[in-house]
C-alpha cells in the first residue's frame, strides 16, 4: 500500500510505558453487532496490573491536563508526607478520555527532566472512550525524594474536523516499607541524558541506560520494518532496507547494542479497526530498552565529563522520525567515596545486513537479514572486594516483505532476537542472568477492486529469563504476548458507509518462579466478546 495509506498520522511528536487496564469490564456481547457503529468498549488489554503491598499509601497528583496542541502541560511535583522517603513501591496511574474523532497521539512525562512515561493514545469513538495506563515506576524513587519540575506533552490538533480533546490525569502512589515490607532496591541516582556530556557519582558500582526508543511522527520510520533499498519500488526507501539497531556509545566506543521493538500504534497498518479496543503489544506501554554498561564504570567513575551517545543505525542520512530519550540508572558503593577499575575486554562482530530484492511481474519481494554480537567486559575494586561485570548482546533480523505495484498487497513476516547475558563474579559463585526476547510480526493488507481494506495480522512479544548461581537455577520467567487480528472496511466513502468489521484476540501468559498470570481476551466489531483468567 503507498504510504499514504499506510501512515497512522501520530501527532509529530515522538513520545510511556506501563501496564493497560481496562476501565471496568464491561459485559461481554453473547452477539456482537454485525459491524461497527460509533461506539466501542473501551480499551484494555490482557498485561496483569502492577502488584502492590499491603503497607499505608499515599498519592500524589503529577498532571491534570487536557492536550488540544502542543503547548506542554508545566506543574511541580512535592514528595508526599506519611509514607517515609524509602518506599516498597511507587506506581504510576494515567486515566485518560476522549470523544469525537481523533488520531492516535504520542506523549511523554517527565520529572525533573527523568523520563517516567512514554505513552500513545488510543482513537476514540463519537460518544468517548476511557482508558488508563499503570506502571511501576519504583526505579525513579530517586527523582522523587526532592520537589521536581514536571513536564507532560500529548501532541494534539483539533479543528472542525479533528474533535478529540485528550483529557488526562496522572497520579503517583507511593507504598510506605514498614513491618515485613522492606524498601525496594533501587539506583542511588537517576541522571536524564538532556545532553551527550554527562559526569556521574565517582562511587558507581552499577551503571544502567534506559533508552524509551520509538520510530514515530508519521513518516517512514514509523514503519521502518516495511522500508526497501533501491531499485525496489515502493514508497518508504532506505538504504539498509527494514535492519535497523538501538545502539548506545560511550565516548564513541560502541557499548551497547538492542533490536528496537516493532511496535503498532492504534491507527497503524491502515486499519484502526484492529485496534479500536484491544491496542497492539506495547502500544500504551513502551517499555525502554535496557543496556548494562557496569563494564564502562570505572571510565566514568574519574570524575570527568564523558560523551554517552544513543543512535539508530540503519536510519537514512538525514532523515528524522526516531526518539530516544535516555535515563541513566547509577548504583553506588557506599562504603567507597570513588570506585576505580577498568574496561578489560571489548569483543564486537561486524554487523551483518543484507537485502535480496526480488522483482517479478506478479510480486515483488524483499528479504532482509541482521546480525551483531557485541561483548563488553570490566572489573570494579569495591568496598567489598573485585568485582568483575561480562556483558554479551546478539542481535538478529529476519523478514520477508511482499507487495505488488500500486501496494495493494502489502505483506510482512518478521522476526527479531535479542539475546544478553550478565554475568557478575567476585566473591562466592559466579551470578549470571540471560534474556531472550524475540518479536514476531505476520500481517497481509490487501485492498480489493471494490475498495474494500482487510487487513490480518499476528504479533508476539515473548521473553525468557534465567537466573543462575554459579550453575544452579534460583530463578526464572517465560512471557507470550501474542495479539491476532483481521478486520476490513470500505475506503473513500464517508464514515457511516465504511461498514467495518473486525475480530481481535490477545493473550498475555507470564509464568516463572515468582508464579502464574495467564489472560485472554476476544473482541468482535467492538464488543467484548471474552475475558478469561487461567492463573
């Protein structure tokens, strides 16, 4: 399909992540209507809400707002009174409405220039629709012990023909650690990378980037797994086709390497239809990219001023649509005013990226693979002794793209892998912890001679994580979000004559050491059709 056709219109600005609630579950149609009218459930997804102690709480309000341009939201921030300053969990809740009509919007909060929220917006039906969004954000409570400036942003246009006023609501809930609660353990400081220099405690025995990275704003690289090099026709172009990484550098060193996650916003693949009520995995919640760069402590650790870049390869030269903001997480030895040691090892493979285009008369094809390893490794002399940090990242690529000329074929089977391991060793065994992720796309639009779009498509979101102890397993986990979707509608004809219709289905199954949670939800033009708990 041309990209115009394919463009969700997010609102050009890049910029949450968080777990999806619904707003109450209403009933689920035994019938669902024959197809859609000018209302919908309101969005939820089948991801578990944040677990919470039963300790005294205390709430704070971040935001209260209503986005209709790109004036951002100002306020302050006061730590609440009652609950201590070493809390066992802090969690974040956005509320959210909208009515009328409306494209799906990007946002971002910050507190005190920390970015604690990156979220999207969900497309609302004439009579509105309400949302919220969770997330623990107990890894900030460094930010939050002081009065904070806050910032919050849902870029918005509305006119005559773009109605939707996005009216939101943030609240912070602060658990208090008291009886058998302990506070949580959590970074001594949390440093945003407003710009490249930074300079860090002289004391870090952990240091942790958080990159909220997206591929946004309405061009082509929001939909960079569907772009082709030249000759291919086809109207998103880049020279390294659909292989892009999320790579962090530390004083121009390569320190850190991630596939980005491929997400779907709620107007994406031309067919708001799909994702009316059940979002895309991540959509309300973009979850930063990790990177353990402990390896470069000691480098950061001489009190100096150090260039820590984020960039994304593959990009075309000059083209813009990628947001990164970047949190450094920084843990501190506190028996030690300065922590010294050195990088001793520093492995990387030559990126590999291929592209095979394919043209035929009936349908053209490209193939494209990826594949970097990169391994970092570096030792701390602590108050408790030498400590030495292995890092190894692998990333890999795999998709076949095919669509015919015109793009009324448009089809995608991806996948991405990203595999690290941390391995720590001082005194005592050995701790080691791998990560697999992988992230599946499979989707077919096709518009037909009567105009008719339908588009199917499945997504995964799926991880393993192993803890061990020298070689004895202590614990473990294995998630599978996998979303499925087939819907269609009638293009160039006013709204009440697109006569859509559209099935979507999302499971989420997390279980592990720590227990089991398994959700799965069905939806029919609209309606909630199923929302069954297994664990």
């Amino acid at each position: 399909m041309r990209r115009r056709r394919i463009m969700s219109m997010l609102g050009g600005l890049t910029l949450a992540a968080g777990l999806v609630l619904g707003a109450g579950p209403a009933a689920g149609a035994d019938t669902p209507p024959a197809e859609f009218g000018t209302d919908w459930h309101d969005p939820l997804t089948a991801a578990p809400p944040v677990t919470t102690p039963h300790t005294r709480s205390c709430h704070v309000t971040l935001a209260e707002a209503q986005f209709r341009d790109f004036t951002p939201y100002k306020g302050s921030y006061t730590p609440p009174r009652g609950c201590g300053d070493r809390w066992s969990k802090v969690v974040l809740r956005l509320d959210g409405k909208v009515k009328g009509r409306q494209y799906d919007r990007l946002g971002y909060l910050h507190v005190g220039g920390t970015e604690v929220l990156r979220t999207s917006t969900p497309e609302p039906s004439v009579d509105g629709i309400a949302w919220n969004v969770e997330k623990d954000v107990t890894r900030y409570s460094a930010t939050f012990r002081s009065a904070q400036p806050v910032e919050m942003l849902i870029g918005n246009t509305v006119n005559d023909t773009y109605t939707g006023v996005i009216d939101v609501k943030v609240t912070l809930t602060f658990y208090a650690a008291e009886g058998r609660t302990p506070p949580a353990a959590t970074p001594d400081t949390v440093l945003p990378l407003d710009t490249p220099r930074v300079t860090t405690p002289r004391n870090a025995e952990r240091v942790v980037a958080e990159v909220y990275a997206t591929g946004s704003g309405g061009g082509c690289e929001e939909f960079w797994y569907l772009a082709v090099p030249e000759p291919a026709p086809y109207s998103c172009k880049a020279p390294a086709g659909p292989n892009r990484e999320v790579q962090v550098r530390v004083d121009g060193q390569l320190a850190g390497i991630a596939a980005p996650f491929p997400t779907v916003w709620t107007g994406g693949w031309s067919n708001p239809f799909l994702w009316y009520v059940l979002p895309a995995p991540r959509a309300f919640d973009v979850k930063p990219v990790e990177y353990d760069l402990t390896p470069y402590a000691a480098l950061l650790n001489d009190g100096r001023p150090h260039q820590v870049e984020v960039s994304v390869a593959g990009v075309p030269a000059g083209q813009d649509g990628w947001s990164t903001p970047t949190n450094l997480l920084i843990w501190q030895d506190a028996g030690r005013q300065v922590v010294t040691g050195a990088l001793s090892r520093h492995e990387e493979t030559a990126p590999v990226n291929s592209t095979n285009y394919k043209p035929s008369s009936a349908e053209l094809r490209l193939d494209a693979t990826g594949e970097h390893r990169l391994t970092t490794a570096g030792y701390l002399d602590t108050s408790h002794g030498r400590v030495t940090t292995t890092v190894t990242r692998s990333v890999t690529s795999d998709s076949t793209h095919r669509w015919t000329e015109g793009e009324n074929l448009d089809a995608l089977k991806a996948s991405w892998h990203d595999d690290q391991s941390v391995t720590t060793s001082g005194r005592g065994p050995a701790v080691t912890v791998r990560d697999n992720r992988t992230y599946t796309m499979d989707g077919t639009t096709t518009i037909g001679a009567d105009g008719r779009l339908r588009t199917a498509i499945t997504l995964g979101d799926r991880a393993d994580s192993l803890t061990l102890r020298g070689a004895r397993p202590t614990a473990f986990s294995h998630l599978d979000d996998t979303y499925r979707g087939d819907a269609s509608w009638t293009m160039n004809v006013p709204r009440e004559q697109r006569h859509a219709t559209g099935t979507s289905a999302e499971r989420y199954r997390l279980y592990g050491s720590d227990g089991c949670y398994d959700r799965s939800l069905k939806t029919a033009q609209g309606a909630l059709t199923e929302d069954v708990r297994y664990c």
